[in-house]
C-alpha cells in the first residue's frame, strides 16, 4: 500500500487517485532569469524518481510543469543585459531544459509557459472578481484574503503572524496579506486586460495553467519547502476561491532544503552553485545517487565528502554488474541446487525494496536494502555458489531498479582506471620543467604522449 506524507495534514496518507489509475502531477517550474542551480536539482530528481515509481506500480501519470517566462526578476535582469525579456526568458528556458536532460530528468510530459496562458489568466481573475475574491486599484488586481478563512492552512500559521507581505506605498491594497493578480504597466513587456495594460501576478499564472490542462481538482502538487508560504497557499486560495470546490490538491508534497557544506546556499555566501558548474566537476549520475541517498523531504548537505560517498557507492554496484557480466561468460553452470534459495532471497529483496518505496518514497531505505544484497551476491560469488541462469535474473533485477531509480547501472563499466589522474600528473610535472626552461625533457614527454596519440598544446 503506497502512502505519501501530506503537507497538509502533517501525516503519511493512504494514496487514492481521485479518477482510477490516472494521477495528474503538477511540480512548480523554474523563473527562467538565470540558471537553475543544485537545489532545483534536489526538487527535481525527486519527484522524477516519484513518477517513475508511480509509472512502475501501474499508474498512468501526467507530469505538468510550468514555465515562469514573464516575472519581475526576468525583467530586472534583462534590463541589466540589454536584451529583450523575451528572449532572456526562452535562452534560461533552453538551459533549463538542457540541465534537465543531463540529469536523466525525463518523466515531465508538458512544461507550459506563463506567455502563452494570458488568456486562461484573465479568464481565472475576471471568476475571481465577479465572485467577490478580487477587487481592482490604481495599480492592479488584488486578491482579497481576508475573503479566505482557510489560508495559512497549508503552512500552519495564523495570517496575523506572517509578516512576508508588505504593503507597497503605492499598491491600495485593502490588507497587508493581499496579493496582486494583475499589475497594470504600461512598459513593455505587457498585454491588453479589461483592467488595462499590465502583466499577471506570479501565483494566478500556477492555477490558471493547472486548471487549464488538469482541471479545478487534482491529485499531487509538488515543490520546494520555500514555496509553500505564500505561493502555494496563494493558488490553494485563487483556486477553490474560483472552483468552489475543495481541496485542490489531494496530496501536497515538498522537497526539504539542500545546503552546502553545513550553510545554506546564496550567492551572498559565495557558495550559490549552479547545475553546470556542477556537472564540471562531478558525473550526472553520481549527483543523482547523492539525491538518492536522503529522503525527499530531508534536508541534504552538498559537499565533497558526501559526492565522493555517492561515488563510491554507485561504483558499488558498477563493480558487481561487471563481476556479474564477467561470470556469465565464464564457464559455470547454467543452474545449481541452490538456484531456489537465491531465488526466494531475491523475492525478498524486491518486496523489501517496493516496501521502502511504498513508505513515502523511501529511497535510502531502498538502498540500503539493494546493497545488503549485493553483499550477499557477492559472498556467493566469493564461494561459486551461483548459477548462469540466476545472475541473469539478478542482473536484471538491478537494472530494473536502476531504472526505478533513473540511474542506468547497466551502461556503466566499473573500472580502477587512474588514466585521466597519471596524464594530469605528467601534464603539471611537464610544466614545472617549462618553467626551469628544461625545454629537452619538456618537449621529449610531448613527444611520448604523442606517440600515445595524446596531442598536448601549449596556449
């Protein structure tokens, strides 16, 4: 039985699907004004191993995700490259995407932009001002929120004590905590509204598109801890303000916070890392084994130590797929006696392996119950007390679950192979001599590596 801990409710809940086997995913996309770093990296791994495990237990899901295209930071930033928001917007996106697509993140079935829903936007603002949740000002279109009772619900907290609003000078906004859904501006970037030239608001942009393509009611939300107050207490008010009808969501879920070496990251601290400059330095796999390693809603600590361990660990498992392909083309048996009790081990395994991911997506739990039995793989490796037939069952059981997991075991060759290290090694050595202007030895290494057809230019 899959239970899912809800945000809302503070426990793990039994998972029922509003319509069947169907579930509908909505996770908050990126603001495409600079590139997406590790911490967006954290969220989505995670929920792309969720809908891979909900697409394993037989569910057939749709993944929506937004694209925020039009937003106060784009234009900021634009203005301070002298390009177009636009075109800012659509080259973030394209990284974005490309960031993605290293990182085995591929379970998204539509990503929507912001720009190209302004009119399911206006649609959701004129509801929400002919129902009386709305009301217009000089400078906008507010929410009103004192209209909905239930907000803070999500994040737990009385209205009166958040102080993350703030009452500009010039918005007449009736309460503190009201929130814009339209901004009238007469600056480009803008559209034609009945309040006005202006652009929408970031939370009606969310509710507008998920309304659009999953309806009123739906079955995940997804998103970092930072998101829950106040945007998505924001769309959980826009929406059923709108619809009439609760809840919106079934099943709240947020990633936990990603720090960097014990702090929390910001580019103030000078330890702001974004995924390409990560993936420089470490494999895309690894990062993902690192994710792996602690439950979604954790906090996780990024550093050199713990991506080493992630190394490490997925070498693991590299070693035996390689230890296993090399026994399989060795001369064994293609079945033993002891084929039944390997096999009943195995069973085991995968029930303990879909248990720990029925558990709220448990994957370090799931891990650590894959490695204790590549331990025991081992042990009858150790002893040739394994058949042909069962370490082919076993293979494949590993790159069912790597796949579970969107980590490939079965494309990698383990190897002790310190090439790359020896070469840089050579390379430093050569350029002390270069420096003591010992150009003979200097040119004869060149000479050697060539050779080896490694052409090495000095710039």
């Amino acid at each position: 039985m899959l239970k899912i801990y809800n945000t809302m409710s503070r426990k793990k809940e039994k998972f029922q699907p509003i319509q069947g086997n169907r579930i509908k995913l909505f996770v908050c996309g990126p603001t495409v004004y600079d590139d997406s770093h590790i911490g967006h990296a954290r969220t989505y791994i995670s929920f792309d191993i969720i809908a891979r495990y909900l697409e394993y237990k037989g569910y057939s899901v749709f993944y929506l995700q937004n694209i925020t295209d039009i937003e106060d930071k784009i234009i900021n930033r634009a203005s301070e490259l002298d390009v177009f928001p636009i075109d800012l917007a659509r080259y973030f996106e394209r990284r974005y995407l490309e960031d993605m697509q290293a990182l085995g993140v591929d379970r998204v079935n539509l990503y929507a932009r912001a720009t190209e829903h302004i009119s399911e936007i206006i649609v959701q603002i004129e509801t929400l001002m002919d129902k009386g949740f709305a009301y217009e000002t000089e400078t906008g279109v507010y929410f009103n929120e004192s209209k909905f009772p239930e907000f803070g619900n999500l994040s737990h907290r009385n209205v009166e004590d958040l102080n993350i609003h703030r009452v500009s000078p010039d918005s007449k906004k009736r309460n503190p905590g009201d929130f814009a859904l339209w901004k009238k501006k007469d600056v480009e970037p803008y559209w034609d509204s009945p309040w006005g030239k202006g652009r929408p608001g970031w939370h009606i942009e969310d509710t507008a598109i998920t309304e659009e393509y999953l309806g009123q009611q739906y079955d995940i939300h997804g998103g970092g801890l930072d998101l829950i107050f106040p945007h998505h207490e924001a769309e959980i008010a826009q929406m059923e303000s709108a619809s009439g009808k609760s809840p919106l969501v079934r099943y709240w879920m947020h990633t936990g916070f990603l720090n960097v070496s014990g702090e929390k990251m910001s580019k103030s601290l000078g330890n702001f890392i974004t995924i390409r400059d990560m993936l420089k330095n470490h494999d895309p796999e690894t990062f993902r084994f690192f994710v792996l390693s602690t439950h979604y809603r954790s906090p996780i600590d990024f550093s050199k130590t713990t991506l080493e361990q992630a190394k490490n660990s997925i070498e693991r498992i590299y070693k035996v797929i390689k230890t296993i392909d090399d026994a399989i083309e060795s001369d064994i048996p293609e079945t033993i006696n002891n084929d039944n009790e390997l096999n009943d081990k195995l069973t085991e395994t995968k029930n303990q392996f879909i248990e720990a991911m029925d558990n709220d997506f448990n994957t370090p739990e799931a891990l650590s119950i894959i490695f204790n039995y590549i331990r025991d793989v081992n042990r009858e490796l150790d002893i040739d007390n394994i058949s042909k037939s069962m370490l082919k069952t076993i293979k494949n059981f590993l790159i069912e679950t790597g796949s579970i997991l969107g980590v490939d075991f079965s494309g990698k060759v383990y190897t002790d192979d310190k090439s790359e290290d020896l070469l840089d090694v050579i390379v430093e050595v050569r350029n002390k001599l270069r420096e003591k202007k010992d150009w003979e030895l200097s040119d004869l290494i060149r000479s050697k590596l060539k050779e080896l057809d490694i052409i090495l230019e000095d710039k």
